[in-house]
C-alpha cells in the first residue's frame, strides 16, 4: 500500500476521473508515490466497476408489473386541465383523437393482414379490411370516438406527420382525414378478433394509462391473431432483453427528452415494447405510461430505431 | 442500471430487488413529478439511490433470524455472516463485502462514479450535496478502498505523510 497524505487521496482520486486541475495533473504526475496510488485506486475502481450479474427476464417483468400496478390502484386521479398547461408533452386538443389516429396507424393495415391472410370476414368487411367490433373492443373504443368527432381537425396532425413517416404501411394522411373522426367508429378489429375483457376501471379513455395499457393490450392482441410475430404467447411484445440496444438508446431519447445513452436501460424498464407488422414492414412500437399521459414511439428501423416518431397521446 | 446500482449500494441479491422494486414504485409513481429540468436518468438514479439506502435502514432495523446472543451487537454479524468482514477481504476480494466497510454516503458516491459512470456534477445533482463534498466523499471511499483491498486497516487519518 502506498503511504500518501490523505488530502492527496483527493487530488489522486480527481486525477484519476480526469476532474484535476493542470497543475494538479502535474503535481501527480511528478510523484512516483502519488501514481502509484492512482494504481491502487484504479484497482478499487475497477472492481467497483464490475458488472453486476443481470437479472432474469422474469424478474424484470415481476418488477415492473408490482410497479406499475402499484400506479394504477394509487387511486390518484390527475386534474388533467391544471396537468395540461404544465407537463411538457401536453399540446391543447390533440387528446384521445392522437391516440386513436395512432391506433388506427398501427392497427387498420394489421387488420388488412388479417383480412389478405384469409381470415374469416364477411365481404363488407373485406372491402374495408375491417369487420364489426366485439363488445370489448367497442367499449374500449368508444370515449376515443367520441374525443375524435370533435378534435380531429386539430388532432390529427401529430399524428399523421407520424403515420407519414411510416413510410409504406400506414395510411396516409389524406387517407386518414378521409375517413373523417366519424368513420372512426367502424375502424374496429374484426369481430374473429378476440379480445381478452378489458378490466372496468381501465375502460374510460380519458385515463391515459389506461390508454397507453389499451395500445399495449391491442399490440398483443393482434399478435393473438396473427398479425405481428413472435412465438411466445404474449403477443408481439418484445422483452427487454429483445429490444437491441441501440433501439433503445433511440427510444430513450424519443420518450424522454433530455435523456442520454446511458438512459437506455431506463427506457426499457419503463416502456412496453412490442413488434408490429404493417404490410410486410416490421416496426418496433414503445410505449410509456406517465402519471396523466402516455407516450408512444414508431420506430421503421428495427435493428437501429434510427428512425422514431413520436406520438404524443394527451388527454 | 437501477438495479445494478442497487446490488452494488446494498451489496445482496435480496435486499437489491427490495429496493429496486422501492425504486420502480417511486418512479412510476413520481413520474409526474419530474419537470424536465434535470436528466431523467439523474432523477432516476436520484430516486434508486435513495430507495437503496431506505432499504439499508430498514434492513438495521430489521431482526436478525438465526443469530446466537454471542453475536449480539455485533454489526458484521448481521450483514456478512463473519466476525470481520475484513477477514473475508482478505482472504477473497470481494466487491461487495470491500463495499459493505464504506460508510453509506461514501459507498453511493463511489458507486455512481465507478459503476455508472457519472462524472461530479451529475453525482452532485443525484446525491444533492456539493460538487467538492463529492469528490472528498469518492476520494475517502476509494482510500477505504485501497486500504482494504490490500488488507491495511489502519485510518488513513492515523498513518504518517510520507510526503516532504
């Protein structure tokens, strides 16, 4: 062990994250005695510096499931006015008919997979790609319909400078705002889609958790019906040890403005990741359920995500 | 990364997910609390942090199943299953119990610098103390550190300066 002053301890260990001073980079690297204690620290340091053993897949999920549970039953309920001339992602009047639009980038060409795949449809709903909703669906649906009908014109654009990006697949804008807010009401899953029952209190929309929770459940469930991939039966969600780390860092720094590499990690433990299926093109979805908004990210690269859109889901 | 921070603060599987699961609660939870103003990583790391030293003060307190009363006020006892954690160092360098000698505020700085990676104004920002309290709390720890690693466990406050 070297014998230094402990005053020097600090000029050795500043030195040794490069937050010394010149002189005091000179005064260390003049002393044999004060290098070889940055030998020793550097030793402690890296041994700090071990990675710790990664936790399992199952772990991750069970923490985050407590945690997010943990959210939902806090039965903290958000004065979303007061919320919405305060929080950075909130933009006036884009509420539940963004997210709807968002829905139906996603989710009108997966149904058209369905429907191109032979799935059983009656010829109306063939024409469409779409077929008359479950009960389920409709009620999870609806209060979105309705925030639509009266916001669309101002909503729509947020999300269609999205729908646009995804370059193929989605529908246009113009293909959008032809069908109007209105027609919103019968773009709805096919009625072989099955839906698992949404639970009661997530139903009204104007719960933006419960929204983001609803985009999750929907992902999964077009997976269940064939049109994302994936073997395991939780739909085309993606684990986060399945996302690739430079999707993340992507992701991260879509989500959470600000952020930096080194928030990848957190934006896989906050967000849901799922794969989606759009004509053929394969898209990386994420989606992060705030207090009193949630935001979902499209990403068209799935092996770098270095091309993300952000929707902005608002009530 | 919460996690990984919360292993090495800690320095056990268990009381890691204790306070990871603390710290996810509290994200999830707050996340309408954070403004934007700082990174969101430093909020986070902020939050993690302190769920892992709640979850430190928590473990003190709690009882200590199995032990026999010859052990008793004994507080490597509890932690280490050793009489002297420094024994254990000796013999074995090992991270966690090198780590468990640390004082708590020693140990987080250290951590955030040398696992995370943060240089001293994001460790000042998630600790919230002083820039120079930071690099006088890694420097302590790392002497601490050193010494133990290499089984001296004299103060450094009682060695002589070598130093003209």
């Amino acid at each position: 062990m070297t014998d230094v002053f402990p005053s020097d301890d600090e000029l050795v260990s500043s030195y040794l994250d490069g937050e010394a001073t010149p002189s005091e980079i000179e005064r260390v690297e003049s002393s044999p005695q004060l290098m070889a204690r940055v030998a020793e620290f550097r030793r402690s340091a890296s041994l700090v510096a071990t990675p710790v053993a990664p936790l399992a897949s199952l772990d991750i999920d069970g923490l985050i499931e407590s945690a997010l549970d943990s959210s939902h039953t806090s039965g903290n309920v958000v004065d979303l006015a007061a919320a919405t001339q305060t929080r950075w992602w909130h933009q006036p009047r884009v509420l539940a008919a963004a997210a709807a639009v968002a829905l139906l980038a996603l989710a009108v060409p997966a149904l058209r997979i369905i429907s191109e795949s032979g799935s059983e449809m009656d010829s109306a709903a063939v024409e469409t790609g779409l077929a008359a909703p479950t009960t389920a669906a409709a009620a999870a649906f609806a209060p979105l319909n309705d925030d639509s009908s009266t916001s669309a014109g101002d909503s729509g654009t947020n999300a269609t400078e999205s729908a646009d990006s995804i370059e193929s697949g989605a529908p246009t804008a113009t293909t959008m705002e032809a069908q109007g807010a209105a027609d919103f009401a019968h773009q709805l899953p096919p009625a072989d889609l099955a839906f698992d029952p949404l639970p009661e209190e997530l139903l009204p929309t104007t719960d933006l958790i419960s929204l983001g929770t609803q985009v999750s459940s929907l992902l999964s469930e077009f997976h269940r019906a064939g049109a994302v991939p994936g073997d395991d039966q939780d739909g085309g969600r993606l684990y986060p040890d399945q996302v690739p780390p430079a999707c993340a860092q992507q992701m991260a720094e879509v989500l959470f403005p600000g952020s930096s590499a080194a928030d990848a990690d957190l934006s896989l433990v906050l967000a849901d990741y799922a794969t989606v299926v759009v004509d053929g093109d394969e898209f990386i979805v994420a989606v992060v359920q705030f207090e009193d908004a949630a935001s979902l990210a499209v990403a068209a690269d799935t092996a770098t995500c270095s091309t993300v859109e952000l929707l902005e889901i608002v009530p | 990364m919460i996690y990984s921070i919360c292993r090495r603060i800690t320095g056990n599987d268990a009381d890691a997910l204790d306070a990871t699961q603390e710290a996810l609660i509290s994200i999830v939870k707050g996340l309408h609390k954070f403004d934007g103003r700082a990174k969101f990583s430093t909020w986070a790391y902020r939050v993690a942090t302190n769920a892992c030293l709640d979850e430190m003060r928590r473990r003190s307190r709690r009882p200590l199943p199995g032990l026999v009363d010859e052990h008793a006020g004994d507080p490597f006892v509890a932690s280490s299953q050793s009489r002297d954690p420094a024994e254990t160092v000796s013999a074995k360098v090992d991270v966690d119990s090198a780590l468990e000698l640390l004082p708590e505020e020693f140990r987080a700085a250290v951590v955030l610098r040398d696992l995370v990676g943060l240089d001293y104004a994001e460790i000042a920002e998630v600790l919230e103390i002083a820039p120079g309290t930071v690099r006088s709390r890694i420097a302590r720890g790392r002497s601490r550190m050193a010494d133990i690693i290499s089984g001296n466990q004299t103060p450094p406050s009682d060695r002589q300066n070598s130093q003209p």
